[in-house]
C-alpha cells in the first residue's frame, strides 16, 4: 500500500503540509492580484527568512523557529496558493516565486541583510535568489536542497524511471499542485538547467539527509537516487568559497527531523558574517 506520508524526496506533497494556525504576527504581503501571507517571531538583531519545500506552508518550521527562540526575528510564509496565501489562479514558474520572496523581504525586513533559509524545493529558490540578490544576505542556508541540474542527472540515470515517478506523483497531487509540479519540471528539464558552477560569495551552510528509506518508492530514494543527491549536492557546495557542508543521517524532513542542526546551521552563517 502507498504510504501517503511519504512522497519524492524534493517534492513534499501537501498532504504531509498541516494548516498553520494563527499567529500574533501575521502580516499580509501584498502582490496586487494576491496576498501572501507571512508569520514573525522573535526581534532579534538577526532577520531569518525561511523557505519552504513543495505544497509546504510556514508550519514546516516550526521547530526550527522555536529552536531559535526570541534571539532572532523569524519571518515564514506560504508561496502563493499554499496555506493561507492568495493566488492568480496560474502555476508560478521559478522567477515568480523569486519575485514574491524579494517582496516578502522589502516588506518585513526592509533595508536589512538577511539570512535565507530553505528545504527542499525552497532551497532551490533560496540558492536562486542568492545567485540574483547577494547584497541582500548574510548568509544561506540550505536545507537538503533541490538543484538546478537534479532532473537531468536523474534522467540520465533512469530516464524511464523517473517519468513512471512523474506520473505516479501526478496521481497523488491535488489538480493545481499537479499543474505547479508540471511547471517546475518543464524549467528544470528545460536545455542549459543545470547546477551553477560559481555562486556568490555569501557564507553557506548545506545539510545533506543521507538516509535511505526502507521501502524506496520513488528513483530519488533509492541508493542510486540518494547517491546522485549527495552528488548534486557536493557539485552545488563546491560553487561557493566559504561555509560548511554537513551530511545528517535524517530522511528528507530535516528540519522536523534534527531541527537543531538547522538552528546551529542559521547562528554559523550569523557569526560568519559579523
């Protein structure tokens, strides 16, 4: 039987997502045709903006924002469409969801250097807006992160395999989650997506979950998925100058699964910067 808890390891289904419930500090970003909504904690010297993976609403972080306690100002959102969100009704492609970040930064931390976080999908998009806005950032870090060049690493592996796994996950997905995934697969497949070579010279932290699921049900948790993972992931460390790059023994949910490495992660990248 399909575990539902369990779907490919850099797109974590909305079915694993819990609705976050209200905060004291939510605050609406407005996009024009929709609002975002963001959540902030703490007010500390140091802003942490938090990205999350695929169909993952602020609630992802929880554990990782407790973690840090009132010492820092946490803002977490949910990308358009995703928990309380509005939307256009469109699938967003990646420049859109990079456009939408930024505005939750100028809205919530206007005129400061932050730290970025993100898993899985939004670690994608953090190492994106990086590679776009480094003036913006104290420091990176990345959360078991989805690359630019995955798709075609994999394809080139198991061309057959993972386009069974595009359709077994599209039958899982609800329909607009299905058309965000069909969008974000078309740009990672396009030609020329690949995993940046350089990056920007903003300490990084990069954690790698290791873990081998024991009952694989996707190419990417597979040891043969799991070591082009690390592959990517060591291809993706070796573009930046300074930082760490730690392997976890956890599964994808790293940051529910050992949210103090995340925590210690945030405050390295913090003091590296001062």
């Amino acid at each position: 039987a399909m575990k539902s808890s369990r779907v490919t390891l850099w797109v974590l289904a909305a079915m694993m997502a819990t609705a976050g419930t209200a905060h004291a500090g939510e605050i609406q970003v407005d996009r024009g045709a929709y609002a975002l909504q963001a959540e902030e904690t703490g007010a500390g010297p140091i802003t942490v903006v938090f990205e999350s993976g695929f169909g993952q609403g602020a609630g992802a972080w929880k554990e990782v924002v407790a973690g840090l306690g009132r010492d820092y100002h946490s803002i977490t959102y949910a990308r358009a469409g995703l928990g309380k969100s509005g939307s256009d009704g469109h699938p967003k492609r990646i420049d859109a969801h990079l456009a939408d970040l930024t505005a939750v930064i100028d809205t919530l931390a206007p005129g400061r250097r932050v730290v970025l976080v993100g898993h899985s999908y939004g670690g994608l998009l953090a190492t994106e807006f990086a590679r776009r806005h480094p003036e913006r950032l104290l420091g990176l870090v990345l959360v078991d992160p989805a690359t630019m060049g995955q798709r075609h690493a994999f394809k080139q592996a198991d061309s057959a395999r993972v386009q069974a796994d595009d359709a077994q996950l599209r039958a899982m997905l609800p329909p607009a989650m299905a058309a965000d995934y069909a969008v974000l697969t078309e740009q990672l497949d396009a030609p020329g997506a690949e995993t940046p070579r350089t990056m920007p010279d903003v300490p990084v932290a990069l954690l790698t979950a290791t873990q081998l699921a024991a009952e694989p049900l996707f190419f990417e948790e597979t040891a043969a998925g799991k070591a082009l993972w690390r592959a990517q992931h060591a291809l993706l460390f070796s573009g930046f100058t300074r930082g760490s790059h730690r392997y976890l023994a956890t599964g994808h949910t790293l940051q529910r699964e050992d949210p103090a490495a995340v925590v210690a992660a945030i405050q390295s990248v913090s003091d590296t910067s001062k």
